[in-house]
C-alpha cells in the first residue's frame, strides 16, 4: 500500500518516491503527498520529475494496490525514483477551504444542532447541506458572523489516528447523517480545531483557522423538507 504523507504532513509540497507498480495511464508509488479526493475535496495535481523529464499528474485516485497518479506516457518503470511536486497554489486553497467547512460544521453543530447531509468544494469555495428546518436571510448573517469569529480566534488543528473502536467512543465524532467509514477501516484518522470541532477526516487542512481568511455565505437555498444549503466563499 502506498505511504500517504498528506496524512502526518498536509504542507509538503514535494517528496521522492520509487515507482512500485503500473497500470494503463498511471504509475502506483511507495509513498506520495499527493491527495486522491475523498469527503467532498478535490483530488491533487501537479507533476513527476523523472531525471530532466517533467510529466503532469491530471488525476490521482485510490485503487486497490494503492494510489495511482494519472501521468503522461511514457510511464516511468517499475523501481524508478521519481520526484513528486504539488500544485501548491491549488492544495493550499483546497486546504484553506476544507478547514472553513470544519469550522462552519462546527459552528452549526455546536450552536444549531444540525447534522450534515452533504458536502462538496474546489479552491476557495464550499458548499454543506445541513439538516435544518428554514435557512433564512438573518439565520445566515447570524451563521456568518460566528464563523469569522472562529478564524478570528486563531484556533490550532491537530490530526491524530485512534483504533476504531477507541474514535466511536469520542461522541459525535461522525457529523453526516449517515456514517460513511467502511467497515474495514481499523484505524481512524482525526481532525480537530481546538475548542470548537472534532471530526474523523480524511483530507488536509491549515495549521491554523486564522489560514483561513474573512469568510462570506455567498448563497443559501432549501434542497428538501429538512435540508438546506449554505455556500461558503474564501478570499484568494
């Protein structure tokens, strides 16, 4: 299986690596930095470096050997060191924008009680549907204020890995309505923002909600009975 780095280290933007299997159009790695997309965030982009040879990596994605990075032919061999390199613009915003959607969860949790029916971002904008009843103009500005507070408060996150049995006995750790982590999954990765969320996550993230910037709802509409969305819009 491949070494997933973006896990203990969200900021390395580039890493060695040896080429361990391939498959049409991609090559399988001992280890990468490079975000496969899962829980709503984009998968990375970037490059291979190969020697003098630069090859974009367009996609990358879990596969059952491990995570595949989608690059240009010629594909390098099997033992081959390659030299990962990140779109870093483009993961630094996505990590922007997946901590503002930690803190707009946390927020609607703590102080509204609703569950997350769904979620979905690119760079610098976000949207989460959550289980309320209304979503109206006051609600949203109110909803608003509190999480640019939150940024304001330049609250730390930490990640750490709990057995499963040990991250279910943390209450509301899972906040969607329905529990998306497979069963076969024994280890449990867990994102918290200090005093405000703690969520088991998959994705990368700042150091720091100030990272993150002025926030703005930029639309709000009903999706169902008891579902509504907000859409969240970060600074460049």
């Amino acid at each position: 299986m491949t070494e997933l780095l973006y896990h203990t280290d969200s900021f390395a933007r580039t890493f060695d690596a040896e080429v361990v299997d391939t498959v049409p159009g991609g090559v399988i790695l001992d280890r990468t930095a490079f975000y496969p997309g899962g829980g709503g965030q984009p998968h990375d982009v970037g490059w291979l470096i190969v020697g003098g040879d630069r090859s974009d990596v367009a996609k990358v994605q879990r596969q059952k050997g491990g995570i595949v990075h989608t690059v240009d032919e010629p594909l390098p061999g099997v033992g081959t060191t390659v030299r990962g390199e990140l779109d870093w613009e483009r993961r630094y915003a996505l990590m922007r924008t997946h901590t503002a959607m930690h803190i707009l969860c946390g927020v609607v949790w703590r102080d509204y009680g609703a569950s997350v029916t769904g979620g979905k971002m690119k760079p610098l904008q976000g949207r989460m549907d959550f289980e309320f009843e209304r979503m109206e103009k006051e609600l949203v500005a109110e909803i608003e204020e509190k999480i640019n507070a939150e940024v304001d408060q330049a609250r730390p996150i930490s990640t750490r890995t709990l057995p499963r049995e040990e991250a279910f006995q943390i209450p509301d750790l899972i906040r969607t309505k329905i529990n998306l982590l497979p069963d076969h999954i024994k280890e449990v990765r867990v994102v918290e923002i200090e005093g405000l969320d703690l969520q088991a996550d998959g994705g990368t993230h700042v150091a720091n909600t100030s990272e993150v910037g002025p926030l703005r709802i930029v639309d709000y509409k009903s999706k169902g009975r008891i579902n509504k969305r907000l859409v969240l819009a970060l600074e460049d």
